[in-house]
C-alpha cells in the first residue's frame, strides 16, 4: 500500500487504492480541507471491496485544477479519475464536502454508480447556525489576498478552534492525531481550491436527491453534527424510497472518529 500519482486532463493527482483489484470497486471522497489520509482507519474497514481513495485537486498531495474547483467540476473530475483507470460501475462514498461531490456525480452519470453512501453531508437546507457562521468567516478572510486569507484560515489557532468545535467522542490521542493532520493538510493546500469549493457549496440543493432516485443511497449523520442538523435534511429526504438515512452517536467527523462503528454500518448497507 503505497501512494501513487496519476496525470488527469494535464494535472497531477495523488491517490491510493487498497485491497484485490479483483473485488468490486469503491471510490472515497474525502471533506473539505482534507486529504485521502484521514480517511484511512475507515477504508481500512472496507476490506470487501477495491478501494480507490485520492486528494481532491487542490488539497492534499494533488495540484489543484486549472478551472474553477466547484462541486460540478470536482464531479467531472470523478468521472475522469474513473476512466483514467478504467473502473466501470462503482460504489462511492463522500464525506461531507465530499458527500455534495457524489451526489452531484450519481446525478449526472448515474448509470456508472452502484450504491452512493454519504457520511455527514453538507447541504443547502440542512446546515446550522455553526456552520453559516463558519462560511461566512471564510469568505470575509477571502476578500484579502491569498496569503492573507491562507493566515486566518489556516494558522494552528483558528484550526485548533475548528477541530474542537466538531470534535465530539474521540480519546485524547485520536483528537491530537486528526489535529496534527489537519494543521498539515490547511498548511498546504491550495486557497484558491478552498474558495471555489465553499462559494461552490451554495450550488446544490437538497431537491437534487430527486433527481438520484434510482440509486440506492445511505445518508449517515451524528446526533451531535455541528455543522449538519439532522432532523432538517431527514424532513427533506424523508419521502425518497431509496434513501435510508441513520443516525448515530457522534459529530461531524464520523468516519474519522470511529471508523470501526461507521464502517461497520456502511459494509452493512453495501452488502444488502
């Protein structure tokens, strides 16, 4: 298990896949500000399928695209990536950031997606106070020059205030270890890609799950999500046949959390 590179449309991306390539495939999309990494404790529980896990352009190890980094052209990117390595029909699994990504990928290439699993998506209508309030942090940061915003966004201080502010059952050595991760992953990624992917956030709308509804999906939120209110997007995805949605004990990083737990639940549904 060892990371790759792969050029895409001319930009060099940073990825790894875990387990035989002869088992059904899997792709993982990480959040905002991430990277594939802190993702790994959980795809590491995913030991059923073959998993392709890679930094989003932008973040991470991979350059950031030579076009605006919204949620449509991250799908694209999907798309690519999955072509790239000729994959054919694929699972795929987004957290939050992320979670907007596949579902705008299920909407426009459906026929290639077998199961779509989100793990604390971030929707339009679904957000809390918490989390209007930190997009709109963001964007006043945004109105200086990249390296001014880069400072008050990604300096130790204001991640520190982030991670503890969503971090919610983890031990002590978990939290130092998502922390230390993230002072890493804001140190190095791109500005640009962070502004086009918050400004980008606005785009999708809860009403986009009608247009999924052949696509078996699995909605995972925390009781305690900080930034996603479970009982909003439960009302608004309530009436779709082909989600099922639970609620668990934890915050807004599940999967990094507890990945046992969340892993668990997740093999569950894609072997239904």
């Amino acid at each position: 298990m060892s990371e790759r590179k792969l050029i895409i449309n001319g930009i060099e991306i940073n990825f790894e896949d875990y387990f035989s390539k002869n088992r059904e495939k899997l792709i993982l999309v990480h959040g905002m500000g991430g990277d594939h990494r802190g993702l790994l404790d959980f795809a590491l529980q995913l030991k059923n399928y073959h998993i392709y896990s890679f930094d989003l352009p932008g973040y991470g190890k991979s350059k950031p695209l030579d076009k605006e980094h919204s949620i449509k052209n991250y799908a694209e990117f999907i798309e690519a990536f999955r072509k790239a390595l000729g994959i054919g029909k694929v699972n795929l699994v987004g957290h939050s950031f992320g979670g907007s990504i596949v579902v705008n990928y299920a909407e426009r290439y459906s026929k290639y997606v077998k199961k779509l699993v989100l793990l604390n998506p971030v929707l339009d209508g679904s957000a809390t106070t918490s989390a209007r309030l930190s997009r709109l942090y963001a964007k006043l940061a945004f109105i200086f020059p990249d390296r001014i915003s880069h400072f008050f966004l990604g300096n130790h201080l204001i991640v520190y205030i982030s991670d503890r502010a969503i971090l919610t059952r983890a031990g002590k050595l978990s939290h130092r270890r998502i922390l230390d991760q993230d002072y890493r992953n804001y140190k190095r990624l791109n500005i640009r890609a962070l502004r086009e992917s918050i400004y980008s956030l606005d785009s999708l709308k809860l009403s986009d799950f009608s247009r999924i509804h052949s696509i078996k999906t699995l909605i995972v939120l925390g009781d305690r999500d900080a930034l996603v209110d479970p009982e909003s997007l439960i009302s608004n995805t309530q009436i779709a046949k082909n989600i099922d949605v639970l609620v668990v004990p934890g915050g807004h990083l599940l999967p990094l959390e507890d990945p046992v737990s969340v892993a668990g639940v997740v093999n569950k549904f894609l072997a239904k």
